[in-house]
C-alpha cells in the first residue's frame, strides 16, 4: 500500500470527513457484540441474572426495574467512559489531522472522541451517545449529561441494583429518564447532529474533500453507503477506507479510492509516518 499517496491526500485536502463505526470500538478493546472475556468480567453477574449475552444486549434490555437498567448502565459508563484514557490510535488519529478542519460521523456512543480532543460541534453520533439522557416520555427534547449521575450511582450499586431514590427523573414530567441513545430510549430524540454535518458537507462542496472511513462493513447503509454516494457525487473527494478482512468500494470510484485491509491501529500508525 502506497501510504504516501495517501498521506499526501491528506495533506493536500481542504477538510476531512471521518466516518466511524464498531471496528475502530473493537480496535481499542470495546466490543458491544461479543461474549468475550471482558464481557464475564464485567458483566458475568448481568448474564447469569437476565441471559444478556454482550454489552449490545443489555443496552437495548427491557429492564424489569430501573434500578436494575442503571445498574447495567452505570456500571458501563464507568469502565468504559468515566475510566476512559486516550488510546494511541485516537492519538494518532488527531495527529493525521492535525490544525486541518474536520467533521466526525459516527454511529459509535461510547463518546471517546469526545474525551480524547475532539470538537464535540464536529461531530454527528447519529445512534445517540452513553452520555446524555432524555425523558422516556419525551415530553420536551433537552438532553441531559449523564456521567456524573452515573458515577454516583455506580457507587451506591450493590448486586447490580442502583438504590431507587438516585435513579434519574424528568425535571419537567418526573417520568424515567433513558440514556439518548436508539434502541435504549423508548422514544428517541433527535439532536442537531445532522443540521451541522449538512453545514459542514455544505461548506466544502466542491473542494478537495478526503472521506476517511474506519471500520465499516461493506453492508453498513447508516455511514459507508451515504459516504460512498458522497464520494461520487464531489469530484474532488478521494475516499480512504480501513477495514480488516473486508473492503468494499464501489465501481464508480475506485479511482479516486483507497482501501486498505489491516489493523486501524496500524495503518493509521502508517499514514501518520508517512506525513
């Protein structure tokens, strides 16, 4: 693979658009698909109680109570949010971009783009995040920081029970609160994700684009369809795209196309001593 070239793509580009999705998750140790070791670690005593059998699972869990559904998500936002460290390959990531303007679309919510320098205002989680909440009844759309919460409450749990009196509330309906998230909120509520990613692809239409994609699957229609569809549709973009053992590309632009089958962690240990 010709790393220089793309690292010359990048260099040359006005912007780039990262698009993110679960390999690049799997690349820093969080998989929410799999019943591995880290999984009966931390959440043996949830797959032995409920049969949840990978974080995926339990965040889309009809809980019979809500001290046991904050039992679960306290206890996931502390290990993997409010423990979180920046990892070399978001390092590295930043460092490939550098002071070059940037927009990141991702359906990942563990929000650790966020924790490690990313600008939250170029950003679109468009499946929601771990960190906010909203009311269940969606009787108004403000989202709410959860961490500190979750925090308080992970240290009052016991067996996986969170005491009922710290189980967040709606301040304007009082009705249960669930993470913004879909699949975890019973009616989800949308935010301005979408609003400032159409300002961004506004801003740069028609300049020299790079759409740099990190673990998405050939079928993934939510970011590696639309991203591909972009692509074609600006003819200065160049798509850059990272998966192991599966890279797909469309016909129609290969040509301005890179697609690398390996470890996320290493080609972009790769591209950045390139540039």
């Amino acid at each position: 693979m010709d790393y220089q070239a793309i690292a010359e793509k990048i260099k040359q580009a006005d912007a780039v658009l990262i698009g993110v999705s679960n390999g690049l998750s799997i690349t820093e140790g969080l998989h929410i698909f799999a019943d591995n070791k880290a999984f009966e670690d931390l959440f043996g005593d949830f797959k032995r109680n409920y049969g949840i059998t990978c974080l995926l699972h339990g965040m889309t869990a009809h809980w019979p109570t809500e001290s046991e559904k904050w039992g679960f998500w306290s206890r996931l936002i502390h290990y993997y949010c409010a423990e979180y460290e920046e990892t070399p390959v978001m390092k590295d990531l930043r460092d490939i971009i550098g002071k070059k303007d940037y927009f990141v679309l991702t359906s990942n919510g563990e929000c650790h783009f966020e924790m490690s320098g990313f600008d939250p205002e170029k950003m679109d989680e468009i499946e929601g995040n771990w960190l906010t909440m909203q009311c269940r009844a969606a009787c108004h759309d403000t989202l709410y920081p959860v961490l500190e919460k979750a925090e308080d409450m992970h240290k009052a749990e016991k067996d996986g029970l969170v005491p009922g009196d710290l189980t967040p509330k709606c301040p304007k309906c009082g009705s249960p609160m669930d993470i913004h998230m879909m699949g975890a909120a019973d009616r989800y509520v949308s935010d301005d994700g979408d609003q400032r990613l159409g300002a961004f692809l506004e801003k740069y239409h028609g300049k020299r684009l790079v759409i740099l994609e990190l673990g998405i699957g050939w079928r993934n229609q939510l970011i590696k369809g639309p991203l591909m569809r972009l692509t074609a549709a600006e003819p200065k973009a160049s798509y850059i795209t990272i998966n192991l053992g599966e890279v797909y590309i469309t016909e129609n632009i290969k040509n301005r196309s890179y697609g690398i089958d390996g470890k996320i962690a290493d080609v972009l240990r790769e591209i950045k001593k390139a540039m």
